[in-house]
C-alpha cells in the first residue's frame, strides 16, 4: 500500500530513547539520565524501521491522512527498546540441574568441571542430539527470551568442542536467524573447553588449521554468517598465548573478537583483549586495574554477567569502577545449563543490587551498550528515527518498573516488537 505505515504507537506516557543523538554507545557522564520523552507516538514504516517519534500532537497532525496496518494506543504505558542480551549459550541438550545441587553442597565450577561435568557434561549430550532436537529446544528458549523483552541476542556455539557437532550447532542458529523474528549475532566458540585427549596448544592448532578454513568457505558461500569469535581464556582451559593465537586467526577472517576473560583467575585477558581491538569481553570477576584502563582506552566493552556471579557466588565484577574510569559497561544473561536465566529485567536488577549500578545504567547496558557489545549498534539498542523498530510496551507510567519488580516482567511487558511486527502480546 503506498504511503502506509506498519504501526503507530500513540499517546505513551513515557518514551525512552536511551540516546537521541546516534551515539554508538554511552560511557561516563553520558549515563547520568537517558534521553525520555513524556506524551509521546511513535512510527515505524512497512520497511521496519522508525520513522517518526515525537510529541504526540505533533504525531497526529503530520499522520492524519496516513494508514497503518496496526495502531496500538499506548496511554498510561511506557515504550523502551527492545533488550539486547549481549552473551548467551542456548543451544544445548543435557541440562544440568543435578549440578546445581552440587554447587548449593559447595561444590566450585572447577570441581565439577575437572570430574567431566559442567561443559564436558553438555558437550556429550549435544553430541548425541540430533540436529532437529537442537533446534526445537532452542526455539522455545529464544521464545523465553523474547516474553522478557529480548529483540537481539548473541548466540554462541561450543558444546560441540568437534568440527562437526560446532558446525551442527552454528547451523541451528543460522536456521534461527533466518526463520525467526528475533534479531541474532552468532558467534563460534569452540574454544570453550580444550577437548577430552589433546593439549590447549593442540586443541588451538586443530581450531587454526581445520575450523577457521571451513567457517571462513561456509561464509563466504552464504550457509552460515558467523560474527564473532569466542575463547574460553581460563587458567585450566586455554592459556593467554592460545587464546591469543585463536583471537587473532578469526579477526584475520573477519570475524569480531568477543571473548570470556579473567572470570575465576586474573588472566591478564582484558589487556589481551584491548592489543587485539576486541570489541567485547565478557565476564571480568578478576580483571585487573590495568586492565580496565586499557579496555577504556580502546572502547571494548565489558559484557558484564550478573546472574553468573551470583549462581557460582563469585565475587562480582567491579562495574563501579569501570564506569567511573569509562569502560562501556554492557549486559548479558550468559543463558547456559549453568546458569539458567532467560530475563534481561532480572538480569538489571541483579546489576543494580549486586553490582550497584544505577537503573539507567543497566538499562543503557541492557541496550545502545550490548548493542555495541555486538558492533550493531548503529541499527539497534535505542529508539532512533533510522534504526530498527524493536521495541517493548510495558504497562507501568514509569520505565523503571521493569527493573523495580523483580521477576514481574511477565505481567508488566504487553507487547514485543521486532521490525515493527508485533511478535509477542500479552
């Protein structure tokens, strides 16, 4: 239909912009207040993308002869980007709930890690799941995500640790990202754990000479579209000079490094990853004062994982100082058998109480930052006229309920929206 629109949302109490001015990120003093605006509307256009947000008046006037395929009156409601999570493991068979109890016993990750659980638990069973099965499982669980106000999630393989079963599980989320609405950046991780039978160093080789080459041909034939490359750099895992060797083979093959570092041993990963021009890593519960600082001046974010701190009791990330010293601090669930949390809203709120983060801060984490986290920025994470229409209605006159009521977004998100197509309503 010429001229039409997908969707006008009217009349919103509050609509959070995060950012108005296309900043890629927000860091420092930037996050003191995000951008709202208050009795605001909304468009976006048959292509996906916003085009207009405004006072609401001034919304009505310039669309009055327009038609749109749906109208959603938003009175009293509150309207915010969609959520980015910006790290998550979901696709796997062999949950691991008898684990959890051997964590609550005392059990550290790294005892049942070294007695063939943890991954090398779920690496078995993915192995023997077909690929049908991979896919139905991982379906339901995005569907989780998008309920709690999840529109771009990072999905990384890594329980397959073999070519084979990696290629498996990057095709299951390369099914995903085609079939489904949700917005998803893939990133190959099968340097998670070093396989049962080889060395690191050995285990690295395997990766450089035999998995990068065939990612680099499935890429460039349009099977699988990777983005980033994962390593598990861990004292008892891989080593700084592996993980270096592999970072830097996939940037070489244009991939993005984004990489879990110094989470249960001070690794010097984040001054590893700041030399590479990482655009992301991840964890961060032991990274170092040298390693802040580096990670600032480089603007590689800092996919910070509130839920895993707290599931395996470690200390958590110092969040506070890096932002007071300008790190662009960013999100993650860190979805996975270990720690089981589908919901961006509890993982902010988890950020705030545990790791003192204000609520724009996490909010700003949860979207423009993870967005960055992802190098998508520039299309997600804020409402913009230009960007994606990802969007999320909750029913509160103030956004910050989403953070507030701990565990209560399923009563309070009304509609998900991707691209302007409503994907999930109340």
């Amino acid at each position: 239909m010429a001229g039409g629109h997908r969707l006008l949302l009217e009349n919103a109490r509050q609509v959070v912009l995060v950012c108005a001015r296309g900043e890629r990120f927000l860091a420092g003093d930037a996050l003191r207040s995000l951008q709202v605006l208050e009795g605001a509307s909304l468009v976006v256009g048959t292509d996906g993308f916003i085009k207009a947000i405004g006072p609401a008046d001034a919304i009505q006037k310039q669309f009055s002869e327009e038609t749109f395929e749906e109208r959603i009156d938003c009175s009293g409601k509150c309207i915010l980007p969609g959520l980015v999570d910006a790290h998550t493991h979901p696709v796997w068979a062999g949950e691991r709930v008898h684990e959890f109890a051997m964590k609550l016993a005392g059990a550290t990750y790294m005892d049942i890690h070294q007695a063939g659980g943890g991954i090398n638990f779920t690496v078995e069973r993915t192995r023997q799941a077909s690929e049908e099965e991979l896919y139905s499982s991982f379906q339901q669980r995005l569907g989780c995500m998008v309920r709690a106000g999840t529109t771009l999630v990072e999905c990384k393989s890594g329980y397959g640790l073999s070519l084979e079963t990696e290629l498996k599980m990057l095709r299951v989320i390369e099914r995903a990202r085609r079939e489904l609405d949700v917005s998803i950046s893939a990133t190959y991780c099968g340097a998670h754990s070093v396989p049962k039978g080889k060395t690191a160093s050995e285990a690295a080789d395997d990766i450089i000479k035999n998995h990068l080459p065939r990612l680099k041909e499935l890429g460039r034939n349009g099977e699988i579209h990777v983005d980033n490359i994962d390593v598990f750099c861990e004292k008892g895992v891989f080593d700084l000079d592996s993980t270096r060797r592999i970072l830097q083979s996939g940037k070489d093959i244009g991939l993005q490094i984004n990489f879990h570092g110094d989470e249960l041993h001070p690794m010097k990963a984040a001054e590893l990853g700041a030399e590479l021009g990482a655009q992301a890593i991840s964890h961060l519960e032991e990274v170092s004062d040298e390693g802040i600082a580096a990670m600032a001046t480089a603007r590689c974010s800092a996919v910070l994982l509130p839920t895993t701190a707290y599931m395996l009791r470690l200390k958590q990330p110092r969040a506070r100082k890096m932002l007071d010293e300008g790190v662009i601090v960013a999100l993650g669930s860190d979805f996975n058998p270990n720690a089981y949390c589908f919901s961006m809203p509890m993982v902010m709120h988890l950020a705030c109480v545990n790791m003192r983060m204000s609520m724009p801060e996490a909010l700003a984490a949860a979207t423009i930052n993870a967005a960055y986290a992802l190098g998508k920025s520039h299309t997600q994470g804020s409402l913009e006229v230009g960007k994606q229409g990802d969007l999320i209605i909750i029913n509160s006159p103030r956004w910050e309920h989403l953070i507030y009521q701990f565990g209560g977004h399923h009563e309070l998100i009304d509609y998900v929206i991707a691209k302007g197509k409503v994907i999930y309503k109340k």
